[in-house]
C-alpha cells in the first residue's frame, strides 16, 4: 500500500491456537507480501511473558510463536519492493 509515496509496512495478527496454524499465518503472510526476513514479532498487549524479537529465520521465528502463546503482530523490518 502506498500513502504520499512511502510504502507503508503491511501487519499481520496471529491468534493463540496450534503452532502448525500460527506458522502457516506467518508463512503465508510472508509469501503474500514479499517479505524476507529479517521479521518483527511482538505481543498485541504488553505482558510479561513476551518481548518483541526480530526474528532472522524462520527456526526463530518458530521458536517464538511457540514461546509466546498470545496474538502477536508481525511485521518485515524492511518495506518490501515493487
């Protein structure tokens, strides 16, 4: 999406449930949009138990959905090209 000429970033929410389901969001997510890691990972309310990560691959960011099981917001670290 383009607002005034910047790109702007495109965020995706993945519910609590199944690491199999949450990384298929993700993946599919990625894939859709052109994104490339490395990807940002954080809690949609701050809690305790999850700390935004940037994750640089997709072991990391496996990792992290299965650490965190609240809804998370991902988003690319770098805008995605044309």
């Amino acid at each position: 999406m383009v607002r005034g000429g910047d790109e702007v970033p495109v965020m995706v929410s993945i519910a609590p449930g199944r690491l199999v389901d949450r990384s298929h969001v993700l993946f599919r997510a990625m894939m859709a949009n052109g994104w490339t890691y490395p990807v940002l990972l954080q809690p949609l309310e701050r809690r305790r138990c999850a700390e935004p990560r940037q994750v640089e691959n997709a072991a990391a960011a496996l990792r992290y959905l299965d650490e965190t099981p609240v809804p998370v917001l991902a988003q690319p670290v770098r805008t995605p090209r044309p």
